[in-house]
C-alpha cells in the first residue's frame, strides 16, 4: 500500500499562489515532474504512489495524457497570474510507478502538450524512468525522436535471486539490450541499482555493479534498500520471514560501489549518483555537478529550483511553497478535468526551514556547501570560518574534518565537502553544520 497522505494546510480549490510565496522578482529556474502512477507488477519493496489497475476515464492507461495536460495548463495560468514571468522548463522527468506502461504515442502527446502550455527550453533535459521490459527498439526512436533525451533503466540487480526477492518482472539479459537500444536511438543513459536486498551477499553486489559497468551506461544511481513499513517487503520483515537490511553491511557496499565506478571513471556528483566524466572533466577538477551526465534534473531539486510535480500524490515546490496531490487516480482527474486544482495541502516555508534543506540537500553533493553564512561563521554578512576552529563554526568543522567526515582542503577553500565516509553520514555532517 502507499503511504498516508500528508497533512497540511488547505490548499485554494483554484491552485492560487500569492506573490510573496513564490517571490516572483527571483527568477530561479523550472523543472516539471510527471508522475505516472500505473505498474504492471507492484514491486515488494516500493511505497511510492502506484497501482496495478485503471481507475477510469483519465485516470488509466490509454487516457491519461489528457489529465496531466489539464494540469499544465493551470500550471502555466496559476504561476502567470502569481507574477512569474514565463519559463520554459529546463529539465522534465518523467517518473512513477513506470512510465514506459503509457505507449510510446501517449508519452509523446503528454510532452508535446508540455512543450504548449508551459514551454521546454531548448537544449532541456528530458528524462523518462522504464523498465528493462517495458521498451522496445522502436519506441526508444520514437521517443528521441520527439525530444526525450535521457532514459534511467530500473536494474536494481543482475543477481536473478535478488531481483525475485524484490519482485522485479525483467531478467539479467534483458538490461543490456535495453541499454543498446537507447544509445542506438541517440539517449543518454542510467541504470538505477539497490544494495542491501535481504540475501544479498557482497558478491552479488560486486556481480551487479560489474555487470551494469559492462553495459558502459552514461550514469549509475546506486540506492540502499529501505524497508517501507506497510510494504510486502516490509511485513515479510516484520514476520521474521527476510532478514532485516544491516546498516554495515550497506556501508560496506556503498564503499564497494564508489571504489569500482571510480576505477571505471565514473565520479560521484550526490550520494547515491556517479556520472562518467572525461579526462578533461577530471583534469579541470570539474568531476562534480557540472559534469555533463550528471542528473540536471536531479541537481534542480538539490539546487532549490522551482518544479511543478504533475500527476496524482506528486508534489510541487514554487518558492516558499510547496504542496501535494491528491493520490487517488480516479480524485485526481476528477478535479483537473473540471478545471480545480488536483492539490491535497500544501505549507508555506519559512526562511530557516529553507536554509535547513539548502544546506541538507547541498552537503550531499561534490560541491558541497559554502561555509561562509551559515551558523557560527561570524562577521558581518557572513564572512568566511576559520577551518581551524576561530569560530562557532569553524570548530565544528575542524572536528568534522578530525573525524575524516570533511574535506579538509575544501574547507581551506570555504567550503564543506563530505569525504567517503561523510557521506556514510550526511545527516550527522548536516546537524553539525546547522549547529543543532
């Protein structure tokens, strides 16, 4: 089952947003996710807001497109009458659930309506999850040829054992060829993999790891498997039926992962991401966020861009606002179709709750932080700590950096960037920087 709605505050039945909430003299970029919220097999583990059946006229597979463009065009008319000037979206992902259950015309439609109402910059990010089983050769032209420009292959495994633990629907041999396919039809490509499965041996990890290296992707995701509560995985877990995932053996595994994707020349830009770099990438110290496979999309919602989520529980973030869908298919055509906005509930963020995540979300990239500004730095407007312990701050970091959590020629250089075994713990780095 999926998770509980959110609480929050009433959101305006019209999807209104004052001025002031979205800051409309700022002009941060958009980003548009599109959530589609149909499987053809729930995975065990997955607690994302997905179904294996129809909910009725624009709520299924076949009809869904109209749904999500009845969405973007009060997209497009709430953030114009809140003051925003127009901005064609930079980046589009297209997530779920499993995208690639829509056919290959319906998918094109939804970013052809996209491209009208609220415009996709050129040169944009156009990113599609799928399922190794769910794409052919023919679709994947399609889909380039109408201006999809990235595909993520959900892996997981290449270990048949522990894609059956996590009832995942393709097997080993079908990846590769998927991954062909995609380079032949021109897309950049990832392939997303989950350590910790219950049963997972080191082995198989490293048999995963070299394996998706083999298909010689442009980017790799590497997440550990959290056991949701509600999930099937989780109350097998619970029975005592599947071992709980150990929080060493994951860290052993992480390790595993960033030690052979950089022997392979991929680098991590965020936690959990690696993108292969270039030597010249790599000789210009640019083997980071601005490497050129690394996730644009992704870096939006790390960089506190603005996005819109389309689709049923997906959620949205414009300025200090963020709201939520409401989750059900059938609820949530309902209200876009007769012209109301889809949104559950929202909150309004404050300033220190922003700053909070900026430095939440930043701190788990390789450009980490700027030191300068935050708690504990002293001088007026912020003026940069002394990593050797001359401030509040810069006594934190000093101990951070004694722990080998942070970077210590970074930190020289102001900023805060995690070490490998920083980033084994990010939330703890966080806390320390927050002063909390």
């Amino acid at each position: 089952m999926s998770p509980a709605q959110p609480d929050g505050e009433r959101w305006p039945i019209d999807g209104a947003l004052h001025p002031d909430l979205v800051e409309a003299d700022r002009r941060r970029p958009l980003s548009l996710y599109v959530h589609v919220p149909f499987c053809r097999v729930r995975c065990g583990y997955c607690d994302f807001n997905t179904y294996t059946v129809g909910f009725g006229p624009g709520a299924q597979v076949g009809d869904y497109a109209p749904s999500v463009l009845a969405e973007a065009s009060l997209a497009a008319r709430v953030m114009a009458e809140a003051g925003l000037p127009p901005r064609p979206a930079l980046t589009v992902f297209f997530g779920g659930g499993t995208p690639t259950t829509l056919g290959a015309g319906e998918l094109i439609s939804i970013l052809s309506g996209l491209r009208e109402s609220i415009g996709i910059a050129k040169g944009a990010e156009v990113t599609l999850e799928a399922n190794p089983d769910t794409v052919t050769r023919h679709g994947l032209r399609d889909l380039a040829d109408a201006g999809f420009t990235r595909v993520s292959f959900g892996m997981q495994s290449a270990v048949p054992a522990i894609l059956s633990t996590l009832d995942r629907t393709h097997s080993p041999e079908r990846v590769p060829l998927a991954v062909e396919w995609a380079k032949e039809a021109g897309l950049s490509t990832s392939v997303d993999l989950i350590y910790g499965t219950p049963g997972e041996s080191l082995a198989d990890w490293e048999a995963s790891l070299l394996a998706a290296l083999s298909y010689q992707p442009d980017h790799v995701s590497a997440y550990a498997l959290v056991v949701e509560e509600g999930t099937r995985m989780g109350v097998r877990v619970a029975r005592g039926e599947l071992p709980t995932p150990d929080p060493d053996d994951e860290a052993a595994k992480y390790e595993l992962a960033d030690a052979l994707l950089g022997q392979a020349g991929y680098a991590w830009y965020e936690i959990s991401n690696f993108a292969r770099v270039t030597d010249r990438e790599r000789a210009l110290a640019q083997a980071s966020t601005r490497c050129a496979h690394a996730s644009r999309h992704n870096l939006a919602y790390w960089r506190d861009w603005d996005w819109w989520g389309l689709g049923p529980g997906a959620h949205s973030h414009v300025g200090c606002a963020r709201w939520w869908n409401v989750k059900n298919p059938a609820a949530y055509a309902g209200r876009v179709l007769a012209g109301e906005s889809p949104a559950f509930a929202g909150e309004v963020l404050s300033e220190e709750t922003r700053q909070l995540e900026r430095v939440m979300l930043g701190v788990r990239t390789a450009d980490g932080v700027a030191l300068a500004g935050l708690p504990g730095a002293g001088g007026v407007g912020g003026a940069e700590p002394d990593p050797g312990g001359g401030s509040p701050l810069g006594a934190r970091v000093a101990a951070l950096i004694a722990d080998g959590l942070l970077d210590g020629g970074a930190a020289v250089r102001g900023r805060a960037v995690l070490t490998l075994r920083g980033r084994l713990l990010a939330d703890y780095v966080t806390r320390e920087l927050m002063g909390y």
